[in-house]
C-alpha cells in the first residue's frame, strides 16, 4: 500500500471512530435543547438519530 493510501486509512479511521461519535452526541444535545415542533422535517430528523443511535449501539455491543 502507498503512503497516500495509509494516510486516507488513517484518515477514515479517525473520522470513523472520532469525528462520528462526537457528531452523534452533539446532536442529541442540540435536538434536546430545541424548541419541540411537530413538523415533517423535525419526526425525520428524530428518526434518523434513533437510527444512527441503534446502530451505533450495535457497532458497540458487536465489538463488545
């Protein structure tokens, strides 16, 4: 493998297990601390971060 080739591994890998989780995290803060609306785009968006929740809830317990 080149070098190039490490560093965009090293750089997948820290975004993966460093960038993600703290991406997650900051918007669960962010969603709890908004006003609740009951719009389209709010029950989506709600949705996805139970998806990405469970997921990487399972990613854990897998590793686990």
């Amino acid at each position: 493998m080149s070098i190039s080739g490490q560093v965009m591994f090293g750089i997948l890998v820290v975004i993966g297990y460093l960038v993600t989780p703290a991406a997650l995290i900051w918007g669960w803060t962010r969603w709890t601390h908004q006003p609740k609306q009951r719009t389209v785009t709010a029950i989506l968006s709600l949705t996805g971060f139970l998806f990405a929740t469970a997921s990487a809830v399972v990613a854990v317990s897998s590793v686990a």
